[in-house]
C-alpha cells in the first residue's frame, strides 16, 4: 500500500519510518507532488487540522493520505503552547527558539509544578474518509535542555518514569512510548486489519 506522508517536518517523517518498518506501506513525501500549497494551520483542535492537512494533500493525490498534528500541553500555561506548539516563537522559528521561549515562560514555575503531556493526532483520509487516531505521553519539563536526538521539544521533556529527556533516551526508547508511537500503534491495528480483507 502506498500512502502520502503529508509534513513537512523532517523529524516527524523519521519517526513514522521507523515506527512503520514492519508493516508492507511505502510512503511517498510531499515533494513528489509539484508546487505543494501551504496549509494554513488555523483549526482550533489537533483534528481539525490533522484533517485539513490530510484532506488537502489527499484531493491533490487522491491516494491514502496521512497527516498529523501534534502539540505540548503544559499545565501551568493551562495547556499552552498546544495547537500553536508549532508557532509558540513565531512562524518558521527554530526548534532551539521554541524551547527558549518556553522556558522563558515556565521560569518562574517551582519543578513540581513543571508537568505536561504530549498529544499526537493523526489524519487518515482513505478513499475520501478521514479516520483519526489518538495518543498521549504525560512527563515533566527541565529547566535546561538536554540531549542531541529527536526534534522540538525533546531536549526538555522527560517522560513519566525516566529521568533523562527525550532527546537524551534516543530513539529506541522514544519510538516506544511516545505520543505518535501511541497513536500510530492504533492506526496500525486498523491498517492491518484493511490489509488482510483486501
Ligand atoms: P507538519 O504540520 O508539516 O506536520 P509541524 O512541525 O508544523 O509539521 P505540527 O503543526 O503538528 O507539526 O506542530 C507540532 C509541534 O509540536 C512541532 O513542531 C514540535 O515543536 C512539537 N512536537 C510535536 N511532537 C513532538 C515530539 O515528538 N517531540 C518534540 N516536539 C514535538
């Protein structure tokens, strides 16, 4: 089964590649298709935009299409950045700027208090029919970053359990508990289950 992977976002192609060797999909990118729009993420939930970026790409393919929207939820911010995680420092700012104005945010918030929750939305949109998958991390931020792998805001997010961030643990351990492994562990169900009735 061929199906588009509609991001942009190279951190997240990474992880869906790895998170799917095992099942018989090839992903196609955004760059096979000429002169890709910008959507413009302005929903108020991950669905609605999960949905806008997958339907977009898909009447432009029309093939199976995948997109996702994710976000950090802060309970101190009462659960800022969320849809906007992206643009938290402005429109096309660095993952090194995002994490700076976070924490900018967060210095006055005693380490008890510093809790939040990564949120993975996906969009699959097959044969014109969104189908949406859900999954959640809750952890706690530092007050420094820490660690080289992953993307945005892995550096200062440790998950609920560990002591090292994200970014620190590596791959292995984040493709195995994190939010998008969460909910594609979901879509994966679902695609087997359409792969063996084909
Ligand atoms: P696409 O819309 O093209 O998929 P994007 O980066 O704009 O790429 P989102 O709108 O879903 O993606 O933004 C979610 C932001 O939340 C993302 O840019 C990161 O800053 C952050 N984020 C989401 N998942 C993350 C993860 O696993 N680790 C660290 N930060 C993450």
């Amino acid at each position: 089964m061929k199906v588009l992977l509609a991001t942009k976002n190279k951190g997240k192609i990474k992880e869906m590649n790895a998170l799917f060797r095992d099942l018989k999909i090839e992903f196609i990118g955004l760059d096979s298709i000429k002169e890709p729009p910008d959507v413009i993420e302005d929903g108020k939930t991950y669905h609605d935009n999960a949905l806008k970026k997958a339907m977009t790409f898909y009447r432009i393919a029309l093939i199976p299409t995948l997109a996702e929207d994710s976000g950090l939820e802060v309970d101190a911010l009462n659960g800022a950045p969320g849809v906007f995680s992206a643009r938290i420092a402005g429109e096309g700012a660095s993952d090194r700027e995002k994490i700076k104005k976070l924490l900018e945010l967060l210095r006055d918030v005693p380490d008890e208090k510093r809790t939040a929750r990564f949120v993975s939305v996906l969009c699959l949109v097959l044969d014109g029919k969104p189908y949406f998958f859900e999954g959640h991390v809750r952890g706690h931020l530092l007050r420094k970053p820490s660690g080289e792998s992953g993307f945005g805001y892995d550096p200062i997010f440790v998950p609920e359990g560990y002591k090292k961030s994200f970014a620190a643990l590596g791959p292995k351990t984040k493709n195995r508990i994190s939010h998008r492994a969460r909910a594609i562990e979901k879509l994966k169900e679902f695609l087997k289950e359409r792969l063996a009735r084909q």
